[in-house]
C-alpha cells in the first residue's frame, strides 16, 4: 500500500475510534485569550472556540490593549474600539459562528504597558493592578451572562493574565493553552514571560500543548500535560484545491508570517538555483531585515497579509507549499498549522526539520539542508498528479478543527474526573 493510501486508512480508523467521543456540551467556557478573536490570520484558540461554541457558552477575553496601543495603534491588529476599552458603551458583543451557536467576546479596559520594565517591585505592582482591572471586567461579564457555576478558565498563551485571574474566578478547572515557546515568541513576551509561565504551569489543572516539542518541554513543569495538535478549515482550504497538474508553472507558495523563523540561507538558494520560478510569500511581514532580503529577487512576489477567506485564491495557483523554517529551541516547538492547509489544497509539501514531523512522514518532504530541499523541490513539481492531490485533501479532512475540539473536551473531562473526589 502506497504512504498516502496508508495515511488515508490510518484517518478512517482514528475517526471510527472516536465515534463514541462527545463534545464537551451546556458548560460555562471563560477563555483568557492573548491574541484579539479577530485578525488576518488564522487562530487555533479562535478556530477551537468557535467549534465549542455549538454546545456551550463562551466568554472570549481578548488580550487587553494598553494606552500606547491606544495612542500609537498596533500594526496588523484592529483598530482600538475607544468607546468600548474605555466603559463608555458595553464592553461586550456577540459573534454567531457559522457552525452555530454564539460567542461573547469581552473588550477588556485599556491597561498599562508593563513588558518593558525590568523585574521588581514596580514591575509586580503594575502587572497586579492590570490583573485587578481585568478581573473586575470579567467577574462583571460572567454575572451578567449567568456564567459564574461549573465554570472552566481556558488561558490561551497569557501566562502573565493566567497568574493574576487564576483561582480567583471560582472556576472548576483551571487548563493552560500553550501554542509556542513565550521565549522567542515575542520580545514584549518573553522579557517576564518565562517566569510568569513557570509559576502558571504550578497553578493550573493541565497544560494543553499543540507539538511533541512543547510537549517535551512542558511536561515537566506541570502536574498534567497533553498534546492538541493544530488543525485546518478544510471547507475553507479545500477550495483552494486545483485538479489541473502543470510542471511547467512552477509557483512555489509560502502562506504564514514573515519573520525570522525564516532559513534565509536556503530561500536564497532556492531563488538564485530556480530563476525561472516564482517564489510567492503570503503573509504578514513582521520583520523588516526579513522583507529587505526577499525584496532583492526578482522572482519572489511578497502579497502582505490576506484574509483568510482569500488564501485559497493563492493556493490554487501553487504548485507547492514549503516550511522553510529555521530550526532552534523556538521552531522545535511549532506544529504549523499550513501543513494541513496546504494539503487540504491538495499540495506537495516540502519542510525543513524544524520540529518533530512525524505525523507526516511519507507525506510530506523533510529536508535536512539545502540541496535536500532543492532536490525535494523539483520531485514534488514534477511528478505531482491529480490523484495524489486527492489523496492530499483526503488526509487534511482527517485534521479538522471539529476533530481536535473533540480531543480537548475528551481532555478536560479525563482532567475534571481525575480532579473530583471519588
């Protein structure tokens, strides 16, 4: 049996496994998230929220924008609602997932900027009294919404708002949502993040990881951990799929944020041993030494960021999608959700080894350097078929984000009975 007729049959028999499992259903969900429930890319908290949403009640925390956002605006975010941030109209609204159901999401008061002050008294002080503010808004929106019994406190990649509203909401349970190491996620991040999360990890019931590398490397700083892994919108990326093979269009694809994750040694390889292919990169441009290497090529194509909904336009006209990420401590840890997206498209797939890729060997391509992965490259291009692409969508569809909601509420019941007294 060939890898991909393989993989297909390993899905059916995973999913039969799980016929019996139920979704998590009439539970109060208060999910504390870091990043905003809107944007131009794809969230897995946003994404696993929207699921649950069907059968439960949620409270969707958005990340507390600051004064200086206020005063300076946040590149590749939304515009501060000032109205909102400041009290003067209803700090709540509602989103209908187009699965059903309804999600509250809670504009949090503004709070004071804290990530550069070094460590101390001050520091401690500052982070208390923006933890008390949003711990007002939250116990004021939970009253309101008849949330307050049986409640579950999902904290989504916010160690520093998980220490100051953990165990001071009356939740049941108590789960920490990790999608990345905090050191070199983010500078603002990880300055006071690691500790933060370090004494997070001791608080909370269980850590939710998305890698085995985040697994590797929680696992033991917590009392519980399990692995989630990403997933993709194949209703959405499978309209991205094009039947119609054509090795002569060589359109390489890169859709996801542009930054130093990037190899540039290996990009730029590619883009002086392939003058004849375009090299497309889909994505918000975060670093600018990073968009000033690409914009030297003449072959290279930068789109910005896109709307979700507009990334299977661009996937139609690949011909295959690379991971071309460097691989340290940070990258280890990443279980990228374009995989799946670019399979559901019906790609080739073609990555460096940044993480553990297990779960796709026989999948995808996994190149160690660079000529592995110009080699790799031009296989995929050229003996790509219609029917491998089908067989592509078809192990994508095996990966959706139903199907991982699903494994989180299995989790947070396998917590919740392990936590009640016999």
């Amino acid at each position: 049996m060939r890898p991909f007729q393989l993989q297909v049959v390993n899905n059916i028999v995973s999913l039969a496994k799980k016929e019996n499992t139920c979704m998590l259903q009439n539970r109060n969900i208060l999910c504390i998230s870091g990043t905003e429930w809107h944007g131009n890319y794809i969230k897995a908290v946003v994404e696993l929220m929207k699921v649950l949403s069907a059968g439960n009640k949620i409270l969707f925390v958005e990340n507390p924008y600051t004064y200086k956002d206020a005063l300076t605006g946040v590149k590749d975010k939304n515009k501060v609602d000032y109205m909102q941030a400041l009290g003067f109209k209803s700090r709540l609204s509602e989103i209908h997932p187009e699965g059903g159901g309804t999600v509250h999401i809670l504009t949090p008061p503004l709070v004071f900027p804290v990530s550069f002050l070094p460590a101390g008294k001050f520091f401690n002080a500052m982070l208390h009294y923006n933890g008390w503010l949003l711990r007002r808004s939250i116990r004021k929106a939970l009253k309101q919404l008849d949330m307050q019994q049986h409640l579950i406190n999902f904290v989504s990649f916010n160690p520093g708002m998980g220490v100051m509203t953990g165990r001071r909401l009356g939740e049941q349970t108590l789960i920490y949502h990790c999608y990345d190491e905090v050191k070199g996620a983010h500078p603002w991040l990880s300055k006071h993040g690691v500790k933060l999360e370090q004494v997070f990890m001791k608080m909370v019931d269980a850590v939710i990881v998305t890698s085995k590398g985040l697994f590797n490397s929680k696992c033991h700083e917590t009392k519980r951990c399990y692995t989630v892994h990403n997933a993709v919108k194949a209703s959405l990326f499978r309209q991205g799929f094009n039947p119609d093979v054509n090795p002569a269009t060589r359109n390489i694809g890169y859709v996801g944020s542009v930054d130093d994750r990037l190899d540039f040694d290996i990009l730029e390889y590619l883009f002086t041993k392939m003058p004849d292919a375009t090299f497309t990169f889909v994505g918000r441009i975060i670093s600018d030494k990073s968009e000033a290497i690409l914009k030297k090529y003449k072959n290279v194509k930068l789109e910005g960021a896109k709307a979700p909904e507009l990334l299977p336009a661009y996937s139609r006209q690949f011909s295959v999608g690379i991971i071309p990420f460097i691989k340290d401590d940070f990258t280890r840890g990443i279980y990228p959700m374009k995989i799946n997206e670019y399979l559901a498209a019906g790609l080739p797939v073609v990555s460096t080894d940044f993480s553990d890729l297990s779960d796709f060997e026989g999948i995808i391509k996994i190149a160690d350097n660079k000529d592995n992965f110009l080699s790799y490259l031009l296989e995929e291009i050229n003996t790509d078929t219609t029917a491998k692409r089908e067989s592509r969508l078809a192990i994508a569809e095996g990966n959706t984000w139903g199907r991982r909601a699903e494994e989180l509420s299995d989790v947070i019941e396998t917590v919740e009975r392990e936590l009640s007294p016999a």
